[in-house]
C-alpha cells in the first residue's frame, strides 16, 4: 500500500497585501515534490508577491501557507536550510569578485556541492576573477543561479530567470539549470518558478498556475491542459456554417471553407456537431501553453 508525498508546497487561500493594495487574493496551490511548477501571469498578476509570502518576506494578510510541512514564518530556519531563491534582480555586495561572491554562499550551506559549482561557472563562462559590480543583468542571474544549485536545495524558487538573457539563449540554458538541478535525486527536487515568457517553458514544467489580478484563473497538469484545451479545424465543400451551438474559447476563425474553434473540454463535441453540419474533413490538435494562458487570461 502507497501513500501520496506530502507536498513541498501547500498554500491555501493565500492573500498578500501592500497598504490597501491586495496583490494576492485567495490562491490555492499544492505542489508535490520532484515537480516543476510554473506561476503563469503578466506583470503585476501577483507571481512575484506570491513567492515572496512563501519566503516570509511579503506580509501575508490571510490565509495559510506550508513548505515542507512547516511554516516558514514560526520555522524560517529550517525551511529555507532546504531552499534556495534567485530573484529577478539579484544583488551582491559589489567589493566582492565572483570568487568571493561564491565563498561567501558556500559559508552558509553545509551541503556545498563544488563539483557544481565548477560546472556551472564554466558552463556560464563566468570570470571568477571579475567584480560583481561589474556584472550585467544576466551574468547577475547567471551567478545567483550557481549560488542556489550549487547549496543542493531541495527547492528551488526562482523568479524570471531569463530576465536579461539572450533570447537566442535562454532555451539552452533553462535546460541546463534544471538538468544540473535535478542531476540526482530527482524525486525530491521541487522547482517553483515565476515567468512571463511562457513559450520557454513549454516541455519543461509539469504543472502551472495562470494568475491574474492577484487570483488563480487555472491550474492544471500540462498534459491535462493540451488535453484539455484544443484548436479543432474543419473543412466543408460549401460555405462554412455561421450559428455555433457549442462554446469556444475565442471567435470562430473563418478561412475560405475552413473553419477554426478553439474549445476547452476535449474536442469531441465540436468534432461531432462539426461532422454534423457537413464537415468533410475535422483535425483536432493541442494548444501551447501560451495559447492556454492567452486563451484563458483576459488583457
């Protein structure tokens, strides 16, 4: 007999406030470990006061909210013993090299692995000899990042990680952040991450939450929402049909004597009342996830 893992995770009806601003109202979110999980939004939809609540370093207005199993305010010791965080603009002290910058890290964390270190300063092609201060944006994130894998967390948060990095770049190098990350002992390596740019991390995360306005608007497993969420084409030898007796997520798109639905719930129904109408030809497909959150998240 088996039970299911405690999640890593456990937040409930998180509510987050600056002044009489709510920047989170009401997230639900339960992520189990050796899962990536995706916060999902625009700016200003609440990832990034979200994170900080699990971090104990944004007020928490209400609600509840567990890592580990424990509280990270009443347990801040323990708990962040067992994380690591990158923020979107990390900092260090600007008298320190990156060398210095790293033993300064290491200092703190019993579990050092210096054998990732070396990897990932030469992967990043860092200058160990260069000052901090010197840095720019996404050498910062780049050096954060060594200083939280390198400590062999069992969490790992990070909030828009390829903030300032190349475009042609940051495919390659989300991948080989998690894959170093998760090199052993994947079934205890819980990463959390806050992003806008959704397309690169399609094949990546295996859970998201989209959040808007501070609120959840979906969270689902990613091959449950490409399930979920599909484009169904058809194509008639007469004019396409203009009345739609089923819901669709957006407009139906005509083109010539093809007609597009993007429908949320599995594409049987549109197929069979497609097929109904006269379609002589009906092809369903999955969504991406950033047509999921575009379809899904109002402007």
């Amino acid at each position: 007999m088996t039970t299911e893992a405690k999640p890593v995770i456990d937040v409930e009806n998180l509510q987050v406030a600056f002044g009489r601003a709510d920047a989170v109202r009401g997230l639900c979110l339960s992520v189990p470990p050796g899962r990536c999980h995706a916060l999902f939004g625009r700016n200003g939809a609440g990832k990034t006061s979200t994170l900080k609540a699990l971090l104990g370093l944004a007020p928490v207005k209400g609600g509840r909210v567990s890592l580990f199993g424990l509280d990270p305010a009443r347990d801040e010791a323990q708990v962040k013993a067992r994380l690591a965080w990158v923020p979107d603009a990390p900092g260090f002290y600007p008298w320190m090299t990156v060398r210095d910058a790293l033993a300064y890290a290491a200092s703190f964390r019993p579990n050092w692995r210096r054998d990732v270190e070396a990897h990932l300063v030469g992967k990043f092609e860092l200058d160990l000899a260069a000052p901090t201060k010197g840095l720019s944006k996404g050498q910062r994130t780049q050096l954060a990042l060594v200083a939280a894998i390198a400590a062999d967390p069992e969490l790992l948060v990070l909030d828009e990680p390829t903030s300032g990095l190349d475009p042609l770049v940051r495919r390659q190098f989300l991948e080989a952040v998690i894959s170093t990350f998760q090199d052993r002992n994947p079934e205890r390596r819980t990463l959390l991450v806050s992003t806008h740019l959704i397309s690169e991390f399609e094949g990546i995360v295996d859970s998201f939450t989209i959040m808007q306005g501070g609120r959840d608007v979906l969270t689902a497993g990613s091959d449950d929402a490409r399930a979920r969420f599909r484009r169904v084409r058809a194509w008639f030898d007469e004019r396409t049909p203009d009345a739609l007796p089923i819901r669709t997520l957006k407009p139906p798109r005509h083109e010539g004597r093809m007609l597009e639905l993007l429908v949320d719930g599995g594409p049987d129904e549109a197929r069979t009342w497609l097929t109904a109408v006269g379609a002589s030809r009906v092809e369903a497909s999955a969504l991406s996830l950033e047509e999921i959150f575009l379809t899904t998240a109002t402007p």
